[in-house]
C-alpha cells in the first residue's frame, strides 16, 4: 500500500511536509501505521509546480527507498511550491522502475494512486485498447495507476474531471466483471492541473483505503505551533493525506467513502463519486 | 547502437568473453569502433543455461554500465554455461529500466536485439494489439525489442523459428508501410531455447547492422593461444557477435546481408531470411 | 539493525535459505521481529565459496531493497554452494552505497556484522591509525564493520581468530573509553576463510544482539519437512541466524552472551569471548 | 578523465549550460574530444547556490551516466542559480558511488576536481593522517578529490585559499617523493564559498589537463546569439570549464599552466601558482 499527500496553498519548501512532521511522509516509508504493507521501499516520487506559476510542472522519482535518498532531502530542503505531490510506493507487483514511480505526468497534469486494479495482468490489455491512440504512446511504464491515468485523459479529465474519473472507473469495473474478477478496483487518487486539485477515495466493495483532509489552516497551525515559516500559511491551504502526519486531535476529517473532492481557490467542494460504463 | 555476442559450445566461463579478450564485450561498452553510438552505458545483460542442461535460463542484468559493475565481474568469473547471450545496451530513446535491459526471457527461450524499429511510438500500438492475448501479460518493458520477441512467439517461434521472425518483421514493415514510415526495420537479433540459436540480420534498406560468427573452432585456438582454458573447446563451439571479438585475420565472416543462421548439434546452417506478411 | 546468517554443510542452493523458509532473510528484510529497526532496506549481500573448494570467494551486494532485487533471486536460485553468509543493511548511518555492504572480502575470508561501534565518527580516526599500513589500501567503504574486519586482520585473525577478535573488540572498547562513549561496542559478527566459520556475540553493555545456532542437523529436517532437497544435508551442516528462520520449537539454540562459536569439521566449539587489550 | 564546469554571474537555469552548447558538459560526457578516457560515465554531481544569496549550498549527485539522468534533466530545467558548480566523472579506480561524486561540500564551500594523484592507494594513509582530526569525521567517500579537499581545508582554504591549495599540492608532492612515485599530482580544481571561486591547473610534470575560462560576456553572447536569456547576462558572468563548450573562435582563453584564478566581483585574478610543503 502507498502513501501519498496532496498540497495546495502558500508556498512552502518541500521538506515542511516530507521530512518535519511527526509521522512525515518519510517517516510513514519506514513505519507505517494504517497500511496493508509495513513498508513502503519500493520507489517514490515528487512533482510540484513552481512559484512562477502554474505551467508544467517538474518531477523527481528514485527507485530506492526515500528515507535514505540524499538527492531528495537536498531537494526538499531548497525547493518551495505552491502545489505539490509526493507518493512512496510499496509495489503491488509491477517492477520497480522509475517510469513506474508516482506521480505520474502528462503536459500540465499529474497524477497519483494508492491501491490497485485487482488481478491487472488479465484486465491490462482490454484496458490499453480503450486508451486514445494518439495519448497511447505516452504510457512509459507498466503499472494500473498510469493506465487509469491514460484512461481518465481519454474520457476528458482535462475537461470535466470528476466525470472522466467515474468513466475510468466504470470501465475498470465492467472489464474485471467480464473477466470474472470480484471487486476489481481499489483507489485513492489525487490529480491536479497546477491550479486546482481533485481527490477521490473510492472502492468497488465500499471499504476503500484510508484519506484524510485538513480541515482549515488553524488545524496545521495546532500541529507546528514551533514553526514559524507555518505561521503565514493563507487560509486557501490545504493538504490531502493518505494517512495523518501528527498525532493532533482534530486535524484531519476522513474522506468519506465513494467521495471526490476538489480544492481550489474559493470554497472547496465535497461529492459523491459514481463509477459510469463509459 | 547495441553491442551482443551468442555463445555455444563446451562450457567456459563468461568472463572468457565478457571481460578477457582485445575488444571484449565490456571493451567494446566503452570504446565501440564500428557503431553508431561510441558509447553503450544504457544498461547491459546476460542469460546464461546451467551447464546441466536447458531448463530456464537465469538472468542477470543492470542499468548502470557494464563497465564498472562489481556484481557483473563477479558473476563472469564464478559462472560456467555452454550457452550464453549478452548485451551491451545503447538506449535508442526508451527508459534506461531493468525490465528493458536484454536478454528478453520467456520460458526457456531468450532474445537479445541490435537495432530498432523506427518511429516505434507511432507504429507500438498496432503491434502491441498483434500479440496473443494470452502472451500479452508478459510484456514487462517498453523495448520495441521486446515487442519483437512477443510477436515472434505469438508467429510460432517455438515451433519454427525462422518463419516465425519472418512474419514478425513482416508485419512491422507491412504496418510501417501504412504509417508511411520508410525503412521501418533494422535489426540483428539471436535467439535460443537452450539448445539451438537462430541469428538473423536483416534490416529494410538492405544495410543492417554488422554481425558476425566465427568460422571453426580453430578460429578462437588462434585468438587466444596462451589461454589454456580455450584449449578444450569442442568442435561444435561457435560464437555470434556483433562486432569482432579481437583482432586475428580471418577468425570472423561476416554474416551476409538478409541471412539467418542456426547453431546446432551437427552442421550449422546459413540461408537466406525474408519478410513475410502475416 | 541488521539481519544475517552463516551457512555451513552440503552445499545447497542459496534460495532454500534467502527465500523459501517462512521467516528467510528477505522475509525479514520487510518484517523483522526481534530487531531495533522495522525495516532493512538499506542494502544486501551475499558471499559465497564455490562447491569446487574454499578459494576466493565470489560477492554479490546492492543498494537496493533485497526483496524487490530480481538478480539477488536469480542468482540464489542458480548457485549452488557448501558456505555462504548472507546480510541484510539497515544502516546506522553510513551511506548506502555497495563498498558499504556486508559480507566484506579479504583474500579468502569473508566478514560480517551486525551491530555498531557508538559514536564511530568520533572514534574512527584513532581506529583507521591502527589498521596495518599494508592493509589500509584494502578498506573501500566507510562503515565501522569494515573497519572492525581490517583491525581483526591486523591482530592475526588469519593465524588465531579468536584471539585476534578479542584484540580488535579490547581496541575498540579501549578507544571509546579515552574518547568517553560509554559502551563503545555492540556486535555479532561471522567470520571465514572458506572452511570454518567463527561467529561471536558480545556488547560492552552484555546485552547484545540476538544470535541463534541450529542445533542439529535434524532441527533443519523438522523446520523443512516437505523439503526435499533438504533430506541430503550431512551431519556436519549448521546455521547461524541473527533471528530464528521458521517457528518450530526447538530447532534453535541462542548462543550465549559474551561467547564464541567455531564451525568446523568434527566437533564445533564453543567459548567465552573476552576483549584484550591489543 | 573527469569534466567540469564552474559559472558564476548573472543567475540563469542550469539547463543553459548543461545540455544547451554544443560541447555542453553532457554531450561532453558521451563524447569527449580532448579527454584521456573517451566516456565519462561514472556517476555525476551539480552544486548550486540558490538566488536568495551564498549559505549553504545544494547538491545532487547520481551514480549513472548523466546523459540518461531524467531526474538531472528536471531539475537543471527548473533551478536558477547564480553560483554552480558541475562534473562528470570518470572514475580513476575508486567505487562508483554517490559518496565519491563532486562537487563535495564543507559548509559553505565545494570543491571539484579533473586528475589524480598518482598511486593514490599507497599515499592515501599519510595524506588522510595529515587531515585536522576535526575534520576527518567529514570525509564520506574513498576519492584522492576528497581527500585533496580535506587538506586544503585543513591548511586554511577558508582564509587563504591559493595558499592552502598550494600547501595541499606541497604536501601531496612531498608524500609522493617519499614513496618514489614520479610526478604524484596532476589537477584542474575548482573551489567556492559562494561568492569567489577559485581554480587551479597544475600538476607536477608541468602537463596538466585542459582548462579554460571565458574571456568576456560578449563572448558568450556570440556563442548564444539567438539565446535571448543569456543576453541579460551581467558583466561579472564567467564560466570556467575543462573543456570549451561550442566552436566560437576566440571565446575561450587557456589558464596557462602552473596558474590560479580568482572569479570574484571586480577584477579577477590569474597568477602563479607554486606548491609549498606545508
């Protein structure tokens, strides 16, 4: 099972959340708490948009595990961005390969994913067929999460998100059930386009992997009172996480179950997610 | 460029090959004299059989250049194999990734591939939809390469070799042609189940990549005379190689233009190689 | 903490210890029990003498995770051998980069540790200055480990080993002591030269890493009833694990604080390990 | 033989001159054409001060060959720096390792070398016991570069750099003389705080390898003439280089042997450079 975090708001410099935190994301490569898989050293990635503005934004992806990359805490150290993603995998099977790694990009667009296409081996070629031959050559490595990535772009993400993503998932389900695969998606995913941001937690049996919202900036304030670079957060930022980073009570709202979320710049939106047959 | 050799014949051990000779194969990684590329440090492999018979072969392969790979020496000098193929990798534009390193390995067969298909992103689609489903889930990399060893055994690789890479180049000239791509294919290729090796060069303009094979054993008596080990090589020993191995006159003939060859017990055999549609 | 083991007997393949028991050492690597740190991550190794005799030798080590290595798993599955010590790394703080893997190579002898010397960023100078001048060359990494293995061959551990370790651990306690670290040195360690083995379990503090010894050959034929290739093993083969592989009762003894063992032809010993002075 | 740059000036991304010239320092490092060793291959580091001013600076170092480094391609994309430092490198013997990459850092200060020290295996123990024992902590690779490194800053690089440099080079001669080793040190260096960078051409047969420094900005103005970022460069801006980059006539001035040079605002310096025992 990975772990992964989603950040929008106030530039700040990547380490505040990849390394500062009680339970920090790196801190959760190595110990993690509510996982399926105790460790998670299967590779890891980070994509973030400069300060400048939105753009394309820039990636780095190691196939060791995080907590001992150095080329990643020099990065995180001197790196500041408005809106970020970071991801540590625990490989599902696929190899551990940097094209494998999350997340993954696609010009302006990014994409991360905890969970899995159950028995993807079978499903994989049905769902390759479904991708848009002109964004086929894109896919550069082997796993699920970038097939639904290439599958969400091909039902219009970049157009209206949520419903590319419940078209996406909708063929993932009806492809496993023609192959007779029980309960065939698993996901929490977050995509982004520099500007805002969509979540989405959903499963085909209803009990999907763990995320978690910050509910307001006074709630990151609660969990850093130490850190003064926190203290001029603007009240836009937010932060999702597959699992807590902290201990604070009252920090962190689960998302709900068959739930998608947008971040964005006036109020954030909360819905139901439904799979639809594309 | 890629740089490869084939081995068969009594046992030796693969650093007689790999590491010893003027112009060995790690050699030829750092200084190639008749390539494209003058330098093959994308990654390398070898597939070797056990000296107690076919069965699977085992792989060993790495990203990194061959050249400064502690783990590649020591396995070269600890292991002895009456058939073995490696390769140097020169990325002509996939990811530097194990799952793209050759030798490719399905069941007790292997594949290794110099060349390319051209505009392979464009054309990767249609041949990736030729392959039989039921192969298809074991396509782990990203190589045009691969593609080829799939779509050969989906042509009947395992039961008659020759036709089978016949029809694999031709249908990616045949779907070259319809995306107006010139020259679609450019290759020298070995392949083996562990008991037989096919080599092939061929490429669409006529002009492929050199290969050779050592004319008798007497050949590699004369390149290496002070090499005691050598000494005990049958007369069914041959090696394939892209580019000679050495510098003895008269030890290697070039394989002709469009031409395969079979290495076997008994007399070896040349002819002559020809696309043909599926 | 580390994980390792010490093989010694009918030669075998290196799978039927790496992977196949519950509880192998790339079990472990995910998710050690008895260990200080959760994950061991931080790199591998494998050192093994060919089934030929004693001789060099042969090392393979990554940087990688062991689990998700594909060429630890296709060698353990092709090698056969009579003696091989394999480590798994968390490291205390070195880098991790291979010249930092265990098990390290001096001419024939194989070392390999588990444990640390405290505060050796402070102490390493005064260690490195008591390294025989003709063997300083020899040290490739950074890790106190090697440097414990470079001091014990200063003291003579190729003519008394015993002997030579205790002189290494007394220097290495003596040194704390004059820089003011309390309980300088925590260890278990395995040495050979190909024939026998010797393993010592010792800490200033006399609470040392675990450290466990098969205690007979019918302990192993319990542990793998369904194993066949395991029937064949000799009276005379032994394992030394830093944490039992397996669960069944009885199979393995703790070797006790502050002790040696030797495993050999005959009879193996075992003894009270005291630090001297050198 | 190793490659580096060293730019100083007006702060631009490092993709202007790590893959933009002609001859940039990766193309450099598939084919170089006044180097002893045709590839360079063996690992790779940038160290860049940020625009906010000098403190300590950031590294990234990897382990393969640059040329295919996607996460050295990002990142060059979209760091801007006023201050950095690049190498390729070529290893001379010692690991490849992330630990043996430079530029290495002390601080404030990094430091990068082309050369070697002749017989660096046998001197290394008198030079490494030369080494402020405060200072020996911070060694963390195998390299004569580092090593170097370490005396300098041990013979006062932060106060008087071309001196410490020369007591360094004294040092490192005397050594030598003492073990019989003709003509032990040869070296371009490149060394910074920040905001004065210095460099050196010397070695001890009065041969020493290629080193260049742009005469003026308008020379790198006609070398990019449709570069419209490089027009805004200040008057300040200099680069320093192992290897000219482009073809421009007259761009380029050789550092004459046995020479230092001082980039800093106002005037630089060139003056002669003479080891002295320290």
């Amino acid at each position: 099972m990975c772990r992964w975090l989603a950040y929008s708001g106030t530039p700040i410099r990547l380490e505040e959340l990849l390394y500062k935190p009680r339970y920090s994301l790196i801190d959760q490569s190595l110990h993690s708490r509510l996982g399926v898989e105790t460790t998670n050293g299967d590779g890891f990635g980070v994509g973030w948009y400069p300060v400048e503005g939105p753009g394309e934004p820039a990636l780095f992806r190691g196939v060791g595990p995080a907590w001992s990359d150095g080329n990643l805490r020099e990065l995180a150290r001197c790196t500041l961005s408005p809106l970020f993603l970071a991801h540590i995998r625990a490989s599902t099977g696929t190899p551990v390969q940097q094209s494998n790694c999350h997340p993954f990009r696609y010009q302006n667009w990014l994409w991360l994913h905890n969970g899995s296409i159950r028995d993807f081996a079978r499903l994989k070629r049905d769902l390759i067929l479904a991708v848009d031959p002109e964004l086929y050559p894109y896919l550069n490595g082997s796993t699920d999460s970038e097939v639904m990535f290439y599958l969400a772009l091909t039902f219009g993400l970049r157009d209206r998100p949520v419903a590319a993503i419940e078209r996406m998932a909708g063929l993932v389900e009806s492809v496993g059930r023609a192959y007779g695969v029980p309960n065939p998606l698993q996901m929490t995913i977050a995509t982004t386009d520099g500007d805002r941001t969509w979540c989405v937690r959903y499963s085909s049996e209803g009990h999907s992997r763990s995320l978690y919202y910050s509910t307001e900036i006074s709630a990151l304030h609660k969990l850093y009172p130490e850190n003064k670079s926190l203290l001029r957060l603007s009240d836009e930022t937010r932060l999702i996480v597959s699992e807590p980073l902290g201990e604070l009570e009252g920090a962190w709202q689960p998302v709900p179950e068959s739930s998608y979320g947008v971040i964005q710049k006036g109020d954030d939106e909360l819905g139901h997610f439904e799979p639809a047959v594309p």
